[in-house]
C-alpha cells in the first residue's frame, strides 16, 4: 500500500493534472501485513475481545515514517456528528461501508456512497463526485428542524 500510494502521488506532483493527495480508508479491526491487531489498550471486554482501534493512525504512522508524504488520522463516526451512535447511525454506517468497499472491488473509482432516505429504507447509490460537488445541496432547515430546540421537527410516525 505504501509503494502504491508514494508512486500515485509522486506523478501528481509532476502533473497538476493528477491527484497531489490521497484518502486512505481502513476499517477498525483491519490488521497489518504480517502483523496482530491493532488495540486502543491491552484490556479486554466482558467476552474476552481486545477493544479495537488505531489502525488509522498506525497506517499514518507508518506513511510518514516510510515515505516522503505527510499523514493525518481521523476517526469518523458518532464524534464528527456530535452524539452518542443510534441504531440507525450503525446502520447506516454498515450500509455506507459495505457501498465504498463493493465500488472498490469493482474499480468504480472518483464516486461517493450516496443515501435518500434513512436506513433501513433508503437508497444507497454511487454518485460521481462531479456531480456532487457542483453546487450547494441544502437543508430545509425550517421544513426538518425546530430551531428553538435544534430538533427533528417531523415525528416518524406521520
């Protein structure tokens, strides 16, 4: 992955034309070449599993340390968004996931994981990044939100 990653961006930095970055994406629980899994410590939960997490920045670690590229880590999930994970976000992220890794195996490259709709009855689909970043998509904040106490103002259940 490292060879990979230090050949694509070293032709960006001779053609402008091509990528001067990368996003590296790898799921917690993911193991090194060669290597055990990747823990946050060395304790163990109630049924005896390691409590995962920090391969992300293991992977940048080690692109820092073996090539001539700087790395940042972020963990996404429930902190980005602000607020403790529902059954839906896990879903969704499941969903999300399973869409980014099912486009990578195909080769379906410069696409994001798009949603309608929130799980389980919504649409995932591929979206050209051209077409999404081409203009502004934006809330109905007066339409989904109660802004006196920033909350989903439509119940579920209409």
């Amino acid at each position: 992955m490292l060879k990979l990653l230090d050949e694509r961006l070293s032709r960006g930095k001779n053609d402008r034309r091509l990528p001067r970055y990368a996003v590296v994406v790898v799921a917690e629980g993911a193991l090194p070449a060669g290597g055990g899994e990747v823990t946050v410590e060395q304790k163990v939960d109630a049924f005896g599993h390691a409590r995962l997490g920090g391969i992300g920045a293991w992977i940048s670690e080690q692109i820092r340390q073996k090539t001539p590229w700087d790395s940042r880590a972020v963990a996404l999930g429930h902190p980005q968004r602000g607020g403790t994970p529902s059954p839906i976000d896990r879903i969704m992220g499941h969903l999300f996931g399973s869409a980014a890794v099912e486009a990578c195996l195909k080769g379906t490259w410069g696409k994001m994981v798009s949603a309608r709709g929130i799980a389980p009855a919504c649409q995932i689909s591929l979206v050209s990044l051209e077409e999404a970043t081409k203009g502004l998509n934006l809330v109905d904040v007066k339409r989904h939100y109660n802004m006196e106490r920033y909350q989903a103002s439509r119940s579920v259940l209409d």
